[in-house]
C-alpha cells in the first residue's frame, strides 16, 4: 500500500467516525458534549498539523548541517569550468 493510499484511508476512517458522532448515525444517544466537542474537531485537526508541520521545517532549517567540503568542491569546479569557457573565448 502506497503512502497515499494509507493516509486517505485513515483520512476516511477519522471522517466516517467523526461523522458517526457528530450526525449520530447508528442513534448511540451519545451526550450533547460528544457531538458540541466532535464537530469542531476538524479544524483543531487541521490546525494542530499546520503547527506540527511548522515546528518540523523550523527544526530541520535549524539542525540544517553545513556542507564545507562539498561547498569548497563545487566553487573549485566553477573556477575549472570559467577557466575552460575563457580558453573557448568566452568573454566574463
């Protein structure tokens, strides 16, 4: 099963008991609270997954490791490939 396929699935499942609460399908006699809690629910999800996703960039853009080496390989390789383009007469 494909990354998308479980997270729709589990998308569906979460929407279909949400569903069951807020509407009370199958008539459970849940209490006034389950269903005043159950529908706002949605959006507290979406909002608690836009700060999770926001302090995971943040985390990761501060643990963000420096590449030296390959910083100092790749400036040698534009100096090698400008010193080839003036030798073909390129003007820089």
């Amino acid at each position: 099963m494909t990354k998308l396929l479980e997270w729709l699935f589990g998308v569906s499942v979460l929407g279909a008991v949400w569903a069951l609460v807020t509407f009370d399908l199958f008539d459970l006699k849940l209490p006034q609270t389950y269903r005043d809690v159950a529908w706002p629910m949605p959006l507290y999800l979406l909002v608690s997954f836009g700060c999770y996703s926001l302090a995971t960039v943040g985390y990761r853009v501060a643990t963000f490791n420096d590449c030296e080496e390959a910083a100092k390989e790749l400036q040698e390789q534009i100096k090698e490939a400008q010193e080839d383009l003036r030798k073909k007469g390129l003007k820089m």
